[in-house]
C-alpha cells in the first residue's frame, strides 16, 4: 500500500514537473515578452510601473537619461542583467527592453509567486485525489481479497484443531475454486481423523478379550523369568489398551462429574503422591481457595500425568518440580515447572498427538507410549480449558493448563 502512494505520488509530481510546468511557462513567457514591448513603449513613471505591478505581478527598474527608479528594492541592476550575472531560474525571468527615449526598463516577472496559490489549490486537489484513489482501491483489494483472509482464519481454527471448518465458496474465481479445495481437504483429514480413532477404538476393545485369555493362560504357567516378561508385556498393552479407552471415553461429553471444589487441595494430594523420588516436588498455590467447577478424578489423572512426565525427563541434578495454581481475570492458571531436558521447538506443536513421542528410544525406556499428553489435552478441553508447553528460559519445560472460572 506504501508503495503503491509512492508510486502516485511521484507519477503525478513527474506530470507537474515535465509537462504542465514547462508549458504553462512557455506560453506565459512569451505573453509577458509582449507586455514588456509594449510597456516600454509607453514609458511609464515609477507611479504608473507601480500599479502595473500590482495589477500584473512583475517588478520595474528604469535606467535611462536623467532618471532611474525601481517599483522594489530587491531588483538587480540592469547592467547586472545585461552582464549575465542574474540568471534566468526556474520561476523568475528577466527581460530587457530599450524605451524611445534612449532609456530601459527591465520587468523582472516571477512566476514562482504568481503559480504559488494555483499550485497550492492544486496541491490540495492532488492529494484529495491521490487519498481517494488509495482509499477506493484498498477497499476493492480488501474486497477481492476476502476469500483469503477467510482461508486464513479458517486455517488459523485447524491449527489449533477445530476441524469443523466449511468456508462459504464466494464467486467463481482461482479464489472460490481454492476456497472448494480447502473445504474438501478439511473434510478430508477430518473422514481420515475419525477412521483413525474409530480403528484405534476398535483395536482396542478387540484386544481386550485376548489379552484376559492371555492373562489366564500365563497364570496357569509355572513362575519362572519367561513367565514374569510375558506378564510385564501383558501389563504393558494393557494399560496401553486402558489408556486408548479412556481418551475415546473423553471424547463424550458425558464423559465428566464436575463439582464446585478447591483446587490446591488436590494440588497437594498428587504431589504427596510423588513424595520421595527425586528430584522432589513442591506445591507452590497461594494460600486462597482456588475454587472451580471440575471433575476431581479426572484433574488428579491429569495433575498425575504431567507430574509424571516431568520426573521422566528430570536429570539428577535438576531442581524440584514445582506445581502452581493461580487464579487472576477469571481464570486459573495450574504450572507445572521442571527442570528437565525441555522440548525441541519443532516438536512443540506436536507433543499433545496420540502416540508422538520426541524421541521413541528415550520415551521407550522411560515406558511411555505418547499417550499421557493427549489424554492431559483431553481432559483440560472437557473442561472448556487449554493446555500449552514452553521451554524454560534456564533449563526445563513447563505445561501450563487454564480454566476458566464458572
Ligand atoms: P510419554 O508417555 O511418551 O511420555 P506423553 O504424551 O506424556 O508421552 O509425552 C509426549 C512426548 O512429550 C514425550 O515423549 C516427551 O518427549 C515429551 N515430553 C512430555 N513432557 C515432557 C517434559 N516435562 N519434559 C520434556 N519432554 C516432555
């Protein structure tokens, strides 16, 4: 847009400057190369060249035999001007013209001062016209363009996982073709999203009933160590299974028993349940009730998950795991600080995904299957709440998980 009035600007400043100046220059100089002829002829006074002056802009010297007057202190000499000392500018011409009786006048005509108001009404016109134009076309551009700033809200909801967007298809344009390609594409991943939960839902309700077969079966098996790493793997699936069924369960909206209760409480009861390993935990709450509508169980899973997570990816020497809770503009705001290996950047935005692991070798030995966030995300979206993560400036990662207070 800046350099769109630029661009106008100089083209109308070059029209000025090239063409109507210079002509309408050339067509008054010669008119007052007339004037001045016929001034000359009639030999005025300096009282008579003064209402001239008044009347028609220019200023009068006389030198001539006997006499010698000026209309403005301000005028050159006349030899000056014959000398070539004074020098035509661009708005101020001189001209020089013998009289009858032997004398010469010379009418200094500035045309600068003449155009000034012209040029000042023009201005004005000029940048009316100019504003009018950038106005006019800003909003016809703004018009055209309305398709794309819906394409970029739409994609702005998708990014932050709302996939139920359909953008209206405006006109029959590149625009609106690629409007009907976005909402296909959306409608797409959104068919592939579903198949994919549906089939991890029926997975896992199909294992179920071989993995208790399986249970049984090895418990009839004589104890020895193939038997305890057959039964470690048993275990294993099947709180993976449990964990599956239970994201699928927080999908319903059913799904929780809210109550009105304080949160700290609950702060501390999970981080007494970590008591113990290090690097240890500390509850961090102002002293205030923190009361909210929630579903207790579902906050402690949640609380369990993250604090877990956070002694998982603790070094030896990090500092204790802080948990905070604070309530501000309607809001409260749980933290959960370590002082851990933190999260790449790039992965940031991926970690809440079911089964994303940043680094499969490390999660596996830890005994993760990247469930445990999206179960978190899960819960905080039940409650109508966000979950974000961010680095640490030192070291570390934090989650921050809002409610807001109903
Ligand atoms: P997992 O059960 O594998 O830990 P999660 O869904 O809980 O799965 O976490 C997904 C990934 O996010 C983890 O594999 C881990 O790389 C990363 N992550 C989660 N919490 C932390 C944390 N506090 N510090 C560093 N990385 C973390």
């Amino acid at each position: 847009m800046l350099g769109m009035i630029a661009i106008l600007v100089l083209m109308v400043s070059g029209f000025f400057a090239f063409v109507v100046f210079p002509s309408a220059s050339l067509s008054s100089e010669t008119a007052v190369r007339e004037y001045t002829r016929l001034l000359a002829a009639n030999s005025p006074n300096l009282e008579s060249a003064r209402k001239i002056s008044q009347v028609a802009h220019v200023e009068v010297r006389y030198e001539g035999p006997g006499e010698e007057w000026a209309t403005s202190t301000a005028l050159p000499s006349i030899e000056q001007v014959r000398e070539g000392r004074m020098r035509t500018s661009l708005g101020r011409h001189f001209y020089l013209e013998n009289a009858p009786n032997g004398g010469t006048y010379l009418v200094v005509w500035n045309f600068a001062d003449q155009m000034h108001a012209t040029h000042v009404r023009l201005l004005w016109m000029l940048l009316a016209l100019i504003a009018f134009v950038v106005l006019t076309t800003y909003w016809i551009q703004k018009w055209h363009l309305r398709p794309v700033e819906a394409l970029s809200a739409g994609m702005t909801r998708i990014s932050g996982g709302d996939l139920d967007v359909t953008l209206p298809v405006l006109g029959q344009d590149e625009l609106a073709r690629l409007t009907t390609g976005f909402n296909y594409m959306v409608s797409r991943v959104k068919q592939m999203i579903v198949a994919r939960d549906q089939l991890l839902l029926d997975v896992s309700h199909e294992l179920r009933s071989p993995l208790t077969r399986m249970k049984v079966a090895l418990s009839l098996l004589p104890t020895n160590a193939e038997k305890a790493g057959m039964n470690s793997d048993v275990n294993e699936m099947e709180t993976m299974i449990a964990e599956l069924l239970e994201l699928e369960r927080l999908r319903s909206p059913n799904g929780l028993r809210r109550e009105k209760q304080d949160l700290v409480p609950i702060l501390r009861e999970v981080a007494r349940s970590f008591e113990g390993r290090p690097p240890g935990v500390w509850v961090a709450a102002n002293c205030k009730p923190v009361l909210v509508s929630l579903d207790g169980d579902k906050i402690r899973r949640l609380l369990r998950n993250l604090l877990e997570n956070a002694f998982k990816y603790s070094f030896p020497d990090s500092l204790p795991i802080e948990l905070s809770a604070q309530q501000a503009d309607g809001t409260i705001v749980v933290r959960v600080r370590d002082d851990g290996a933190g999260i790449p950047g790039s992965q940031m935005s991926s970690i809440f995904e079911p089964f994303f692991r940043v680094d499969p070798s490390r999660s596996k030995k830890s005994g993760g299957y990247g469930l445990g966030l999206s179960i978190c995300k899960r819960i905080t979206e039940a409650h109508g709440g966000t979950i974000e993560a961010q680095n640490n400036h030192g070291r570390g990662a934090s989650f921050i998980v809002t409610f807001q207070v109903t």
